[in-house]
C-alpha cells in the first residue's frame, strides 16, 4: 500500500490552484492512486460563516485570523482520516494562504 501523502496548493487569488488541484487529482487517479481533495475554507458551518464575514467586510480581523483557525481545526478529522486510509490529500490552499492573508491584516502570525 502507498504511503500517504499531503500536498498544499498555494497562490495568489485567481492564480489557477483551484484548476492545478483538479487537473492533479485527475492524473494521479487514472494512474489507481486514492485521492482526496480539500478547500480552504471548507463548506461545513465555520467555513460558511467565514465566507459570509469575509464577504460583509465588516468583521475584524482578528475574529476572521480566529475563524480561519477554527475552520482548519474543524476539517482536521477528515484530513487524517483520508491520510490513514493512505489516500494523496490535495488542498488548495492551506495554513500558508491564513499566514499571509492575516499578516497583510497587520496580525503577528
């Protein structure tokens, strides 16, 4: 059996990661790898809370940096279940994208 594997996606909005992460996903499955795919921030209900703040602009960002957390905290369990089921985890975008997202916010990561 494969070993796991986890590999982040990382760029610049509208970059192509979404596409890369696809197209990776793809390749790697016609060649019989299991594959899971994983977006930041995910759909469960931090996730959709983080998109509606995000979008309203009106949340500081400490409470977003804070909801950024709690979203890759709550997707955790998933992430490593996938990865002991030996499947290649592929994000598009991950802890570097919150780092440089809340850095450029003026928060000390």
């Amino acid at each position: 059996m494969a070993e796991a594997l986890f590999v982040a996606i990382e760029g610049i909005d509208a970059s192509g990661k979404t596409t890369l992460t696809a197209s990776l996903a793809a390749a790697l499955r016609t060649r019989g790898l299991a594959v899971a795919t994983h977006k930041e921030p995910g759909h469960g209900p931090v996730g959709e809370l983080f998109r509606r703040l995000s979008a309203s602009g009106r949340c500081p960002p400490t409470t977003m940096a804070l909801l950024s957390s709690a979203e890759r905290h709550a997707q955790q369990e998933a992430l490593a279940a996938a990865l002991r089921r030996h499947q290649v985890v592929i994000a598009d975008r991950y802890y570097l994208s919150g780092l440089a997202y809340h850095a450029a916010d003026g928060i000390d990561p």
